[in-house]
C-alpha cells in the first residue's frame, strides 16, 4: 500500500501482533506499522505520526543522495582490515585502560559492530570499504561499551572527549551504509 506525505510517496505494509501498543519501523525506505491484533485503524496511527514519518524519509532520502559524492576503498583485503582493527582495538584498549576478550569480524545486516557483555567486539566486514577514521570511530564505539553497556548520557559523553563531533561521525556512517549494505 502507499501513502502520499506532502511530496513524498511512502510504500507502507502493515503486520498484526500480539502487542499490546502500535509502533512505527521504517526499514529499506518503507515504513512498517506493527499493530495489536485485532486493531484496523491504520489512517489514524498513520495521521497521528504523519509528521515523524516525513522527516525520516527525508532524512533516509538526503542520506542516500549525499552517497552519491562518497567513494568505497575497494583495494582493501579482508587480512589487511583484519589487522588494522586488531591494531586499533589494541591501541584504544591501552589508552583506556580497557581489554577486549576477543575480536570477530562477520557480515552484519543492520550493525556496524557490537559489543557482548563477555567483552567481545564484532565488527562487520563492510567496514573494510569505509575511509580508515570512520573505521577506528567505529572500533572506538564499541570499545567504550566496555566501560558503558548503553548508548545513554555517560556513553556519549566518553565518545565526545575523543570525538566532540561525533554526530558527523554517525551522519558519515548513515550515509556510507547506502553504498555497502548490498555488498559481499
């Protein structure tokens, strides 16, 4: 199904669950309305969330315009990027006083990297096409939930003492995920 938002056309598909709220997802540029069984107003959560839904759209679509003048590190091999983020782990793991339990690369769907309570880092093998400093933001990021688990006050604070533009750092990574999530 489709709606129109001002001047934007957005496909919407709507799922019944047993749940006891209605929420609104928007994944690959289409947006999910997840809504408690039996519940069929749909043009009403549509309406009440019109306005969020059309700035995330806008948002996705000025992201993936902006990927048009970003250019992917295709020469990297997957042992080199092996080594640098292992190098990098290493070097901010020593300045923070921290330790890791281990290192992992594998193909995400939806992630950069994550951080396991047992202290292993993950990261996913698209990195390697990134630009080297979106790479250690990166393994930075989940270094410090060594220290805090959760994306709340005192995390971004620890991120911003190294990197006090951080939000370009996560806009980079928005933008970049365009050009390599189909990738591999």
């Amino acid at each position: 199904m489709k709606i129109k938002i001002q001047d934007i056309e957005v496909k919407y598909h709507i799922f019944h669950r047993n749940v006891k709220y209605a929420r609104l997802e928007i994944k690959n540029d289409e947006l999910n309305l997840v809504l408690p069984l039996g519940f069929n107003d749909h043009p009403q959560i549509i309406n009440k969330h019109e306005k969020w839904i059309y700035e995330k759209i806008s948002e996705i679509n000025r992201l993936r315009n902006e990927s048009k003048n970003r250019e992917l590190n295709l020469t990297r091999s997957v042992p080199e990027f092996r080594e640098m983020v292992k190098i990098m782990v290493d070097e901010i793991c020593q300045e923070m006083g921290l330790s890791v339990n281990r290192v992992t690369l594998r193909k995400m769907k939806t992630r950069w990297g994550s951080c396991s309570s047992l202290g292993n880092v993950n990261f996913n093998t698209r990195l390697k096409y990134l630009p080297e400093d979106l790479v250690r933001y990166v393994v930075r990021h989940e270094v410090c939930h060594l220290k805090v688990r959760k994306h709340n006050r005192d995390y971004w604070n620890l991120i911003s003492s190294t990197y006090p533009d951080y939000q370009n750092y996560q806009d980079e990574l928005a933008i970049y995920w365009f050009l390599v999530k189909d990738l591999d």
